[in-house]
C-alpha cells in the first residue's frame, strides 16, 4: 500500500499560525505574514529544555508551601500535597479533589506523554503512531485549560472564603508551580507533531 505524498513533494508548507498551505519558495505566509518553515526549529531540543526546565521547577513548587490556611482557627504552611490532605480531612472534599487533579494529576500527565512522544520520536519508533498523535493533541486541548492551574488557588481561597470555612494566603510554591505551567504550555507548543510519522519515512 503506497502511502499519500507529502507535503514536500507537493511543494507546498503549512503555516504554523493560520494553518493555511503555502508554496514552499514563499518566504511568508500571504493571509498572516508569518515566517514560513518546513518543521519547528529544533523541535526536540526545544522541547526537551522546556520540559526539563518544568520538571525542575516542580520540586521546589511541591516542596515549598504553596499557601496558607486557617482553618477552625488551626494555621499552617501547606505544600500541595498537604493542602489537598487537610482539606479531605476537614470535609471539604470537592476542593481536596479539585486541587489534586489541577496541581498534581495533570502535571504529571504532561511530562509523562511529553517524554514518551521525546523518546519514541527520537528513536524513530514506529510503535503505535496513531495512538501517539492522539496523546499529543490530548496534551494540546489540556494546554488551553493550563492557565486553570495557576488560578486554582486563588479559586481554593474564593471558595473557602465563600463557605466561611477559613482565611487563606499564596505562597512561594505557587510561583515555582505557574513556572511548571508556562514551560509544559512551551514545550507543547515546541514539539513537531509530524516528527511521529517520520518513522515511516524508509529509506530506499
């Protein structure tokens, strides 16, 4: 089974801002004026510095405390992990949950899908392309919503304010956490998607 031609033998490029296909001699996108090239510049050395640097910016925003709280008149420094075990522990549940998934489950599916696509792109791995193609536009849908992370404890305290549970306050992790989220949103926007099907490009 022959495979579609691509975009290279049809002399044509897709511009990376409006998605329009271009003539490849075109040194600009004609409906957006953007810089037109073939493939991200360096897409997985870009991506893998972005993602490190998250990776290393997320030690310090779990083991700084990330706000401070006052609950029933008890106050304490919470790091992340702490503050969703508090929480769960005074009841308030739905806010324990909220702060787990947005703080802790979705980073750490970023770095997890991000690495394997690094890693399988890199070895020019032909293991289960569709499927990873599918991951990365997960990770991209995920990326519109990165900015929820950052906002989750000003929510938390809007809440616990609401529900006159308590007083709470950021702290230092929350810089070094909006950090994890500006680089993961980088290295996302870093990688080339197409360097997945590269594998099946074989030489003759």
């Amino acid at each position: 089974m022959s495979l579609p031609p691509f975009a290279r033998d049809l002399d044509l490029t897709l511009c990376h801002t409006c998605s329009l296909a271009c003539q490849a001699e075109s040194q600009a996108c004609p409906r957006c004026e953007s810089t037109l090239h073939r493939r991200k510049p360096d897409s997985l050395s870009r991506t893998w510095a972005f993602l490190i640097a998250a990776l290393i910016c997320y030690v310090p925003a779990n083991l700084l405390p990330v706000m401070y709280t006052s609950i029933f008149g008890s106050a304490s420094e919470n790091t992340i992990m702490s503050g969703v075990i508090e929480f769960w522990h005074s009841g308030s549940w739905d806010l324990a949950l909220l702060i787990f998934i947005a703080s802790v489950a979705v980073p750490c599916i970023k770095f997890l899908v991000l690495g394997t696509l690094l890693i399988s792109c890199q070895r020019r791995s032909q293991w289960a392309m569709r499927e990873r193609s599918k991951l990365f536009r997960l990770i991209e849908v995920i990326g519109y919503w990165s900015m929820l992370d950052v906002l989750v404890v000003a929510l938390v305290a809007a809440l616990v304010q609401f529900r006159s549970l308590s007083s709470i306050d950021p702290r230092l992790g929350i810089l070094f956490f909006g950090m994890v989220v500006v680089f993961t949103m980088l290295a996302a926007m870093s990688f080339d998607p197409r360097l997945i099907w590269d594998a099946e490009v074989t030489d003759d």
